[in-house]
C-alpha cells in the first residue's frame, strides 16, 4: 500500500472515533524504520483502545499490514505497526509528558538542570 494511502486510511480511522489533535509526521529523512508518524489523542483508556482497534480493522481491511500492536492491556498509550507508518494513540497527559511531536521534529523540549 503507497504511504500516502496508509496515512489518509489511518487519519480517516482516527476522525472517525473522534480522536482528537492527529499529527502526522514525515520521518523519511530521519529513521529508516518507518515513513510516518501519526499521533492521535483520545480521552480516556476506552478511547485510546477503540481508536487503536479501529486503525488496525481499517488497514487490514484495505489489505495493508498490521505487524503489532502494544499497550492495549493500560489504554495510556497504544502503538499500532503498520510498517511504513506507526500510529501513537495517547490520553493526554501522557501525550503532554512524552512530546514525540517535538522530539520528531527536532526541536524537544529541553528543561533546566536542579542545582544540588
């Protein structure tokens, strides 16, 4: 499946449970692991699920691969492979904590060191 498909099939499965503040990331010229980073915010750990399940059904009913998902059992934080793309789907305080957005984009957030 061409990117692009993958990461419109992806977005359109996250709008479609709500998923709020989707951020798509081009990560072609900063890793060789993956193509796309989509991250999506839901607000609670029944949300990050199902937003979860249904990118998954979505890619795999166009014909396109899921090689894993983690993090289902909490809700906090839930990854889904798709190879060429992977989707972080968080609850917002753990979003706010980890700022992949900053850390992909190559401006992370960067806090002063406590004197002793």
């Amino acid at each position: 499946m061409h990117i692009r498909t993958l990461e419109r099939l992806v977005v359109t499965a996250l709008e479609d449970i709500k998923g709020k503040d989707i951020v798509v990331i081009n990560t072609r010229k900063l890793s060789d692991l993956f193509a796309r980073l989509v991250i999506a915010t839901g607000d609670s750990s029944r949300q990050v699920r199902a937003l979860a399940r249904n990118v998954e059904e979505k890619v795999r009913e166009a014909g396109g691969t899921v090689l894993g998902i983690e993090g289902e059992e909490v809700g906090e934080w839930v990854l889904v492979d798709c190879g060429e793309l992977v989707c972080h789907v968080m609850q917002p305080k753990v979003r706010a904590y980890y700022d992949l957005e900053s850390l992909w984009q190559g401006n992370p957030k960067r806090t002063a060191a406590r004197a002793p």
